[in-house]
C-alpha cells in the first residue's frame, strides 16, 4: 500500500502550510525496464474515491525526478500532471516517493509514443487516402491540432502554462482505433514574466509546430501538400499578441483548417450568398487571381459545371459567364445549394475539395469582416 500526495514537498528550514490529499492505492503487476529507467503497473484504487477517469487499470512509470537536485521544472510538471484533469493532457495518478526530497516515481496514464514520429510515419494522415494531391489540414491532423488546443486551454482555465511544447515533446496513445493527444514534458520558465505571458506563448508554440509539419510536408517526396490553410493559421498564431488570449479559441476555431463540410456548406450556401449583394465584395471576387484561372470552364469538375448550367436553362436563366469569376463562385455555390436536384454521381464537396481546396480561405479572407 502506498500514498499519493496531490501537495509539493517540502523544502528544508522552511515551513509549508500548503495542504495535501492522501489516496491508497496498490500496485499490481509491476514490470521494469531497467536499461530504459521505465515500466508499467496496474493501479488498484479503491472504489469510495471519487475519480475523473474511473478505475486507473494501466500505467506506465518512469522515474523522473530527484528532488534532492530538482530545479522548479519538476515541481511545476508534477503539480500540472495531478491537477490538471483532461484526456489530452498525461495524467498521473500516483505520485510515490520515500521521503519528502525524493526520489519520486511519477505513475502516469500509458501512451503509445512520440507524436511527431507519428505523424511523419502516417505522413500526416494520408496512409488511408488516395491520390497524389492532398488539402491540409486531413481529418486525422485536423483531430490532433484541435486537441492539442483543447489541452492549452484546459491549461489556461487553471491558471496554469505548458511552457515546453512542441511536436517532440508531446506523446499520443492509440484508443480503440482512434488517436487521443497527451501534452507532456511541462517546464516552468525561468524568467519573471507573467503567466498570461507563458500561455501566449504556448499557443505561439503551436504555430510553430504547424510551420514544422508545412515544412515536412512541402518536402514530402510522394504527395503533393496545399499548405495553404496550415501556413495561415500558423501565421495567425505566431502574431498574436497575449491580450486576444481570453478570446483565442473561439478565434482560432473560426479558422478554415478547423472547418468540416457542415461549415464549408455553410460559407458556400448562406454567407457567401449574402454578401453577394454587396457590389464591392463581387468587384473584390472579380479582382481575386487566385479564385481561378479564366476561362473556368475547360474542367467540368466531373460533369458538376455542366448540370449546374443545365439547371439554370430550365430555370430560364442564362448559363454562367465562364470568364467571369463571380460566375464561378455562384457556380460552386450553386453546387452545393441544388447537390439534390443535380442528381450527380459524385460529392460535390469531395470534387471541390480536391479541385480548389484553397477556395474557402480565400472567400474567407474576402468576407466583409462583420
């Protein structure tokens, strides 16, 4: 039997009033790994405990920290890794140590490995996808970004800051097929700065982790990446100043990498439409190179075009001008508006997205920002 103590130890000459919580658990099943300082043990604790994640049945320990040395890094690691309650943050349960100066055991949740390795090994998500040109985010990035923001914020609330992240120092672990996101390797800053200042530059952090997997993927020798969507956002993170902190996510979630095709509708069915009345944003659509190259019409997005002017006949409304780029964005709009009536043997978001996936950021970036 065995104590976790939720407290910080003690130091020498000096008194700490700082209270701590004692569980008594049991470790079963124990098995170390003593050329690589790591092992794994199952935690019985017992059942009139209240608990976040219910029975902890696997954990893995590695023995981390020697308080007799430990500079503050320890202290703030182990204080975020038993306070902080999240599934993407690596929680640990059981903290074991002989005395109040160590050495401490830290039992943490198990993790399947690195995240980066993982990431350039499934070549960001591709191994289940066809064809040789690829949008970033795919959904399994897409997934890992947005809950490695569902961690830093976690963070945030608590007053607390990761201050160490990056691709490398982050583990994952491979749950009933799906990828569930471990922040880990916290360390305290050094310097005196305020914590809203660290959680800035956690998130900060983050674009430049994004910049890295751009890189990676601009270099990729067998598909052919859009980073467009990825080198935005990371833009976006890495000049943010600290005082937009409070409102970041919702910013951030409002980005096109995050987008699914509920919003991509969205913006094609509704909000582009809308803002159509304005004869300054169709005069910033006509003005916008990057929309298309005109004459559009020579590809006829595997028969999308020409149902979508087929459709206009019978309505008795001319087809669309294929040389005018406002006629391409109503065109696409209209795929995605009339996708029933048309009848077509394809997904109309799958043909868009694979034709001109850079569409929805542009017409983002071209919205009246109201």
């Amino acid at each position: 039997m065995a104590t976790h103590s939720l407290g910080q130890s003690k130091s020498k000459g000096k008194k700490d009033d700082r209270k701590s919580i004692s569980i008594s658990y049991q470790l079963k099943n124990q098995k170390w790994d003593f050329r690589k300082q790591q092992g794994i043990s199952q935690a019985k604790i017992p059942s009139d405990i209240p608990l976040q994640y219910g029975i902890v049945e696997d954990l893995n320990s590695e023995l981390i920290f020697d308080f007799k040395n430990a500079d503050a890094s320890g202290h703030h690691c182990i204080q975020i890794m038993t306070e902080c309650f999240h599934e993407n943050i690596l929680h640990a349960p059981v903290v074991e140590h002989k005395n109040e100066e160590g050495p401490y055991s830290i039992w943490h949740e198990p993790y399947t490995g690195n995240l980066k390795s993982y990431l350039e090994s499934t070549s960001l998500g591709t191994n289940m996808m066809h064809g040789s040109k690829v949008m970033l985010p795919t959904p399994m990035l897409q997934s890992i970004i947005s809950k490695i923001f569902d961690g830093m914020e976690l963070l945030r609330l608590c007053g607390k800051y990761h201050g160490n992240f990056s691709l490398e120092n982050t583990y994952y672990l491979i749950k009933e097929r799906k990828i569930v996101v471990k922040l880990a390797n916290f360390k305290k800053k050094e310097t005196k700065s305020s914590t809203r200042v660290y959680q800035a530059e956690d998130f900060q952090a983050i674009g430049v982790a994004l910049q890295e997997i751009s890189k990676f993927a601009k270099e990729h020798k067998y598909y052919r990446f859009d980073c467009s969507q990825i080198d935005d956002l990371a833009e976006d993170l890495r000049e943010f100043a600290f005082g937009q902190l409070d409102s970041i996510k919702e910013k951030i979630r409002r980005h096109p990498f995050f987008w699914d095709y509920d919003k991509r509708k969205f913006l094609l069915i509704s909000e582009v439409p809308l803002a159509m009345i304005s004869a300054s944003f169709r005069s910033k659509i006509q003005e916008c190179k990057d929309l298309c190259i005109v004459p559009w019409g020579k590809d006829d997005y595997d028969g999308l075009i020409e149902l979508m002017d087929g459709y206009r006949v019978d309505k008795s409304m001319p087809k669309f001008d294929k040389k005018s780029r406002v006629d391409y964005v109503l065109c696409i709009s209209g795929m995605y508006t009339h996708e029933k009536e048309l009848k077509a043997q394809v997904k109309v978001d799958r043909v868009i997205m694979e034709r001109n996936p850079g569409l929805f950021l542009l017409l983002n970036s071209l919205l009246p920002s109201s």
